[in-house]
C-alpha cells in the first residue's frame, strides 16, 4: 500500500493532528491505496485543523479512465502446456498457411496474417477451455446436489459413495483454478520461495508500487497528477527526443572519411551478406528465456520455442525474402516502450526514465542472428579503449586501465585531469543518416545495409505510462534499446569521436607518448588529459563537429572533471574564473566504482560504503519467511553478485578483517540469527559435495585476482594496462605469471615493478602457484626455463613462434629425439647454437613430466585459450572459486558415515549421482 499524499507532494511537510498537551504537530492520518489505484488518483490534500484537533484530508479520485489504456495480451502457458490443444492449433495453422502461402500476396503480408490469426486461435482455445471446464464444474455440483438430496431421502449408501466420488473430480477442476490463481498472481512460494528463482527474487525487491511513475514535471516546471496529463507530458518529451533535428554541418561524408579509418575484410562482409540458414535460427530460439514480456503481437518465446519445427522453415522464408529486398511485416514497424527509472535519478523528471522498446519476438530473432555474425568479428575493428558490448572484453580491465592512469598521474606529478562526459540519451539520439553513411564505409554489404534501412525508416511507437498508453509518435533517430544490434551499431558510431581524441597530437593523453586518452562502455566516456583546462577548447571542439555529424550532443552541466596535481587555490581559480563549464569534482563515479583522485581511498570509497549496503539490505531480508537454504539462495542471488562486482573491479589489496566482517553478517544471516549448528567447515562446501554452499568469500576474492593470471597466460587482449608494467621490465605479463615457478632465486625484476595492482595479483599468485600449477608445467614458456641460454632468447624467440614451439608441451618428442632439434632449426640458427639447446633440452627432459596428466588450473588455461571471444573469460571467476573451494577443503567421511547407517556400500558413481541430484519439491 502506498501513501498517496507523500508521493504526490515530495518532501512537502503538512500537518494533520495538534496535541493541545504538548504544543507539537504530526501527521497521522493516511490515505493508503493499491498500485492499481493510482492512475485513477487526482490529487490528494490536508486542510485546515480547525473545528477538532485534526485536519480534513481529501482524495480526489475518477472512476471512469479518460485515457487510452494497455491490455497486455500474451500467449497463456495453460494452453501451451496442453498438448492436445498445441497439436490442434498446429494442424490449424498449417492448413491455414497452405491456403494463404500462393504467391499472390506478400510474403510479410502473409506473415502477418498468420500471427492474426494465431492469436485468434489462442484466444478461442482458451475460450473453448474455459467454457467446457465451466460447464463441466456446474454440471458435477448439480449431480452432486442430486445424490445428496437422494441419499438424504433414502439413506442410500451407494448414493452417498458416488457423491464422494463426484466431489473428488470437482475438487480437481478446483486445484486446477487454484493453481492458475498461483501462477498468475506469482504465489508459489511452496515450490519455488527457498531456491534460486524469480520468485524469491521478485520477494526480496522493493515493492512493485515504487516502479509506478506518480508526480511528473513538464518542461516549464508545472506538476502532471492525472494520468491524462502525465501521458501528454511523456508524449511531448519523446516525441521531441526521437524527432531528427536538420544537420547544419554539410561535412558527414568527410567526417566520416576522416576518423572512420577502419573497413571490413571481404570475408567478414561476406558473412554478414549470407542468407540466413535454419540452424542459425534453431540456435538462437533455443537461447531464447521464458519470461519476458512480448512486443505489440503478444507472443513470446515460449510460443516461439514451442512450434519451432513448425515455424523455423518459415522464418527461413521470411528472413531470406527480407534480405533480397522485400518488405518487412508492417507489425514490426510498431513496438511499445516501456520506462524504467535511473538508479539515483529525480523521478518527477521525464528525462530521468531510460526508454527500452519492446519489439516483436520475430523481429528480434532476425537482428539476433545479425548481432551474432557482427560479434564474431567485430573486436579485430574496434580499439581497445572501447569495452562496451565488444565480445571477449571485460568491464573490469577498463576500470583497471582508469586506475592504471591515476597511478602514473601520480607518480608523474604534473598537472592532469579525468574528465566523465554525459552524452544526453546517447542511443535515443543517434542520426539515422549519419548512420547509413557510417555502415557503409565500415564496409558493410547492401544486403545488411538493406535490412538496417527497413527496421529504422518508417517506425512507430506508443509510451506505456502505467496502465496508460500514448498515441503513437514517429521514430526518425535513435538505435532502439531493447534491440539486439542496437548496441553494436552504437559502438561503431562512437568510434568516431574516440578517433577524434586519439589521432588528435594536440591532445595530450596520460602514459608514454600519452597514448591513454580516452576509455569507452557503450555511451560512458572517460578522456584522461594532462594540463585538461588548458585543451578543454579543442575538445570542446570536437565534440560539437561529433555531435552535428551523428547527433549525440554531450551535457556539460552533467558532465564532471577530476583535477590532479592542482592546489586548492588552483581549483577555486579555475571555478571563479569560469576557465572550465564543467563541474570540478573530488570524485566522480564510473562503471558503478566510486573514483577519487588518490588510489588509497578505493577501499573507503567502495568496500565500505558497500558493507554498509550489506548490513542495510540484510536487515530487510530478515523480515522474509525463508528456510535455511531460502536465505544461502538469497545471498547468492542478492548479496554475493554486488560483492563479487567490487572484487572483479578493484585489483587492490582488502583487508582481511573487512572481508571477515562480511563473512560475518552474511553467516549470521543464514543461520536466522541465531547460533550456528554446523561445523565450518560445512558451510562452505558445495552442495554436491555435501555442504551448504554459502559463500567463501575470500576465496572469491582471491579467485576474481587470479582470473587475471589466466588472462595474462592466454593472452586476453584487454589487459594493455597490465602489459605496459609488464614492458618497463622488459618481460612480458605471460612470463611474470609463470618465472616465479622457474627461476625463485631471481626476483629482482619483482623490485623494479611500481604497479601496486600487478604486485596485489602476484603476491595471491604467490600463495597458490604451489597448489594449482606443478614446478615445471607443460604450458611453461620455454624462453624462461631455468638455464635456456641467455643468448638465445631474443634471437629465436620469433622463429620458435613461427615454428609452434614456445611452450615446454611442444617440445616434448624433441626431448625424446635430439636429432629433432637439429633437423628443425639447423637452417635458422648456427650448430653451436644448437648443440647449446641440445645441452638445455637434455636438462629440462631429467625434471620434466609430459606424460603426466595436465592439474584443473592447466586445463583452464589450456581450454580458454583455443576458444575466441566472450568464450575465452565466460564463467573462469565461478571455476576458479570451485576449484580453491575443493583445495581449500579435504574429503569428509560422509559417504562412510551413510554406509554404516544404511549398512550397505554405495557405488561411487550412484554417489556422485545422489550428491548432484536436485530434490524439487511439490505440492500434492
């Protein structure tokens, strides 16, 4: 229940009780209504305290709606649950299609059709089986009344079993509404309330009333109450968001020459001009998660998943005519778009929504297929400072690279800055011009170019307010957030303006040759300058070419700057003078870390604002009815991901005791406050193995430090910020990781290293190598092996990367056969030198093992390395806590224990299959 005056007034302070005994005022009397009440809400109000000692308050409310509404229609899983009636439908679509599917009209005509009448044959199935479950119920409650009155009469006692008979079969039809009552309004707390689901999580949320949008301001300041008048208010603003505004700069084609200097390779075109293939299709339904909500047509992927047989040759149809030129269906022309407030924004402002536009499941499994060729390649073309939505790059290396950046700051001593730029509604804003003109230069064939043109040049949507909807408004800009592609294409556009900054000498950046300018997720810009006041103007200057080219326009007011190296008198200087528009800020926040001007105040700045957090959300949880395994699944779906994010993010050193401080709340939590019952050590161990499962929070952490281990030996193309340490040393990252198992007795390069982060990870690395990785390691480079002739390693270390041969496991028969050595490398390399690799290969083969079977962590490294992409990094964090968590604890005798209760020996297979086994549990 929500307090609708507090709501619609804000912070106002009214009154509505005095105490005569105590001279003082406070407000007691409420009106509290229902999330569903609120659109009809007009206004609320106090009045005057005068004839008693409390005030009137009123409520001004409409019963009948003065506005267009949503009924939010989707496919029911009742009826694709029931087979019989999924086969009916089916047979009835597939007669349907053979009629229409003639060649006399469109195919996206027909498309169209067919989803017309799919829905109307949904609709009366569910019709038909409500009907008939109706009659059905009415007609066992008269028979039962029957036998009733006649066993009444006559004391028949067969009368009496078959009403005992009937009234079973009535309570079925009643279980059965009940459980469509459970479904519907998300009740299944039986079933679902103590594991990892969307119920417990939708339990553990702020209540669904704080996602209403009440009080909204219009442009000139002036409070929309009524729906009607927040409808008009949102209608006004978006129209205007996505209307295009005309390009005064004449220069596009020359801009976009100029600094978009990067063209697709015939191949990747090629793959991007393909027909679209059944198997493309199959894979990207069958990834498709049930749940979500349906665009304008009301079906999902569930129904999608469902007649996927049926519908894949279709689709294959429908794409294919699509990319040789045919129109699209006019239903994907429309989509609904529903607003989500920011984190941390003013929500009586319509700009403080992000706008994400529900389209149609059938349009969104087309540019799915697209977005999945252009990520196959699209990391070879765009550079490094660019994270966002760029598959096999990691969020983390960016904040490390700004941390990286601050640290030589530092070091360095003269005067720099980092400055944060809001780009206003960066996707919402993007020229449909401009963008053309970019894909095609990037090379891009016309068949996609083709694709991209019909999904963007004649688009419509309407704004879902509530339960209010507006008219519907023209998109003529903007790349749709909610869209596939979307973030792809916006990647590609603001490469633009990162050249801008980087190819510009003027510009001084941070590093050698000052080559760290700018850092870039999606739209979140970071520029990183040395004297930043003094070249404000130049890029000033180029963002207004940027913004007139593509439309994005950057907000000053909101954009923020962090001095280093300037004096107080400095900073109120600069501020006085009006030498920088921007706000000059002790600390800015970037990808969801807390940044200052000092590397020593992360800790402060994060992991403890973040405990606070903790501690806050913990004591509301409290208040949830949860079993035991309820509140280890809560912490693991609410608590763990925020702390696991600062740990990914932050290559710094944390306290122990601040990491233990955790432990402590969250153990005391899962235990329901009270004493623990368990031995420790069966906290932590993983369910399958016995345990409990809750978080060992520090091997977390030292897990999320090691994965950069297994990122530097694979070569994870990100890490530049640790790499460019790894050069002033003169030794590259893969073998820092690896000499300290092969040379222990020379660490003075260790002493040269100034990166607190690089040596954070090294002195973890230091605690584990001797457990995850054995001495002499098959995946050991070979050029740092103890006593490979130090005359050698320059000289061959490109011929042994030609040839294959830089690790230890690729030298394994040469070992065996000398004479291997000398026919392979006699032709590159002197016979001196290679009697020299002779005498080093006959020392390395006494301690080598390579028969041996590669440990868990080699095989990481070795599986990650062979794969491409998002692939490379997906999931190593939650491997590697499972296999320190299997390190950290020995055996128990539990299986033993089982044995000799049950007095029989359990197989270990059928074990290892009762400890992985998932007991659900059902309501009968």
């Amino acid at each position: 229940m929500i307090d609708i005056w507090r709501m619609l007034k804000g912070n106002e302070k009214r009154f509505t009780f005095h105490s005569m005994a105590h001279q003082n005022f406070s407000r007691i009397d409420y009106f509290f209504v229902s999330p569903n009440m609120l659109p009809k809400i007009v206004d609320a109000g106090i009045g005057v305290i005068k004839c008693s000692d409390h005030a009137l308050i009123s409520l001004d409310f409409q019963i009948k709606k003065d506005y267009k509404t949503y009924k939010n229609w989707k496919v029911g899983n009742a009826i694709l649950e029931n087979n019989k009636m999924v086969e009916k439908i089916a047979k009835e679509l597939g007669e349907i299609w053979e009629i229409n599917d003639n060649n006399q009209s469109s195919y996206a005509m027909v498309w169209d059709t067919m989803k017309a009448v799919t829905r109307g044959l949904f609709i009366k199935e569910a019709c038909n089986l409500k009907r008939e479950q109706e009659v059905e119920r009415k007609k066992l409650e008269l028979e039962i009344q029957e036998l009733e009155k006649r066993y009444v009469k006559d004391k028949d006692k067969q009368s009496y079993l078959k009403a005992l008979a009937k009234r079973k079969e009535l309570e079925k039809y009643n279980l059965e509404k009940a459980q469509r009552d459970l479904i519907y309004t998300k009740r299944e707390y039986f079933e679902y309330s103590n594991r990892n689901s969307k119920m417990l999580a939708r339990a553990a949320q702020d209540k669904r009333s704080k996602n209403l949008i009440g009080t909204i301001r219009d442009k000139w300041g002036r409070e929309a109450i009524s729906m009607k008048e927040k409808l008009a208010v949102f209608q006004e603003f978006y129209q205007k968001l996505y209307t295009a505004v005309d390009n005064p700069n004449n220069r596009i084609e020359e801009v976009i020459d100029k600094y978009l200097k990067i063209e697709l390779q015939e191949i990747d075109k090629k793959s991007m001009e393909q027909l679209v293939s059944e198997k493309e299709i199959e894979e990207v339904i069958d990834k498709l998660k049930g749940g979500k909500t349906p665009g304008m047509d009301g079906l999902g992927p569930e129904y999608y998943k469902k007649f996927k047989l049926m519908l894949v040759p279709k689709f294959k149809e429908l794409y294919n005519r699509i990319m040789a030129g045919e129109q699209i269906p006019p239903s994907w022309q429309e989509s609904r778009i529903i607003l989500i407030l920011k984190p941390n924004k003013d929500p009586t402002d319509p700009g403080s929504y992000r706008p994400i536009s529900l389209i149609n499941q059938d349009a969104k499994i087309l540019t799915a297929i697209m977005a999945k060729r252009i990520n196959s390649f699209i990391y070879n073309y765009i550079q490094k400072d660019q994270c966002g939505f760029i598959p096999g790059r990691n969020m983390s290396n960016l904040v490390g690279r700004v941390l990286n950046i601050i640290h030589k700051i530092k070091g360095k001593k003269s005067k720099a800055g980092i400055l944060a730029l809001d780009i206003f509604k960066a996707f919402d804003c993007v020229s449909w011009t401009a963008l053309k003109k970019i894909l095609e230069k990037f090379g891009l064939g016309e068949r996609f170019r083709g694709l991209i043109d019909k999904l963007y040049s004649t688009n419509y949507a309407a704004i879902q307010v509530n339960d209010g909807l507006t008219e519907k408004i023209r998109l003529t800009r903007g790349t749709r957030q909610g869209c596939p592609l979307s973030p792809t294409l916006f990647a590609i556009v603001i490469e633009i303006l990162a050249n801008m900054i980087r190819e510009d000498t003027n510009i001084k950046g941070i590093g050698r040759e000052g080559r760290y300018k700018i850092c870039l997720f999606a739209d979140d810009t970071l520029l990183s300058l040395e004297n930043p006041i003094e070249q404000l103007k130049r890029i000033e200057t180029h963002l207004t070419e940027f913004g007139e080219v593509t439309g994005l326009q950057v907000n000053w007011n909101k954009s923020e700057i962090l001095l280093f190296n300037y004096t107080k008198e400095e900073e109120e200087r600069i501020r006085e003078g009006g030498l920088c528009r921007i706000k000059i800020k002790k600390s800015i926040k970037y990808l969801g870390i807390n940044i200052s001007n000092e590397i020593g105040n992360l800790e402060r700045d994060n992991i403890i604002r973040l405990r606070k957090n903790v501690k806050d959300t913990l004591a509301k949880f409290t208040k949830l009815k949860l079993s035991w395994f309820g509140r280890i699944a809560l912490i693991k779906m609410k608590i763990l991901p925020k702390i696991n994010f600062l740990f990914r993010m932050l290559p710094i050193k944390i306290s122990t005791g601040k990491i233990t401080n955790w432990q402590n709340m969250i153990n005391t939590f899962c235990n329901g406050n009270k004493r623990a019952r368990i031995n420790k050590e069966k906290w932590y161990k993983i369910q399958k193995n016995g345990g409990l499962g809750i978080p060992n929070l520090k091997l977390y952490y030292m897990a999320n430090q090691l994965r950069y281990i297994i990122e530097g030996i694979i070569g994870q193309e990100d890490l530049e910020w640790l790499e460019e340490e790894s050069k002033d040393i003169d030794m590259k990252l893969e073998n820092i990781f690896f000499i300290g198992k092969t040379r222990n007795s020379e660490k003075k390069w260790y002493n040269k290293i100034g990166n607190p982060f690089l040596k954070n990870i090294l002195e973890i690395w230091a605690k584990y190598e001797e457990k995850l990785i054995p001495p002499i390691s098959p995946l050991t480079p070979v050029l740092i092996t103890k006593n490979f002739p130090m005359n050698l390693k320059r000289e061959l270390e490109r011929t042994f990367k030609e040839k294959g041969m830089m690790k230890l496991k690729d030298w394994e028969s040469k070992m065996k056969n000398l004479g291997e050595i000398r026919n392979q490398l006699s032709g590159s390399i002197g016979w001196y030198k290679v009697l020299q690799l002779e005498r080093w290969a006959r020392e390395i083969r006494k301690k080598y093992k390579g028969d041996r079977e590669l440990t868990k962590f080699e095989k990481m490294i070795s599986q990650r390395g062979g794969r491409e992409g998002k692939e490379r990094t997906k999931g190593i964090t939650s491997d590697i806590y499972k296999l320190l968590i299997d390190k950290e604890q020995e055996q128990d005798h539990l299986k033993e224990m089982w044995e000799l209760d049950c007095n029989k020996e359990i197989h270990p297979q059928i074990w290892k299959e009762m400890l992985n086994m998932r007991i659900l549990k059902t309501c009968l």
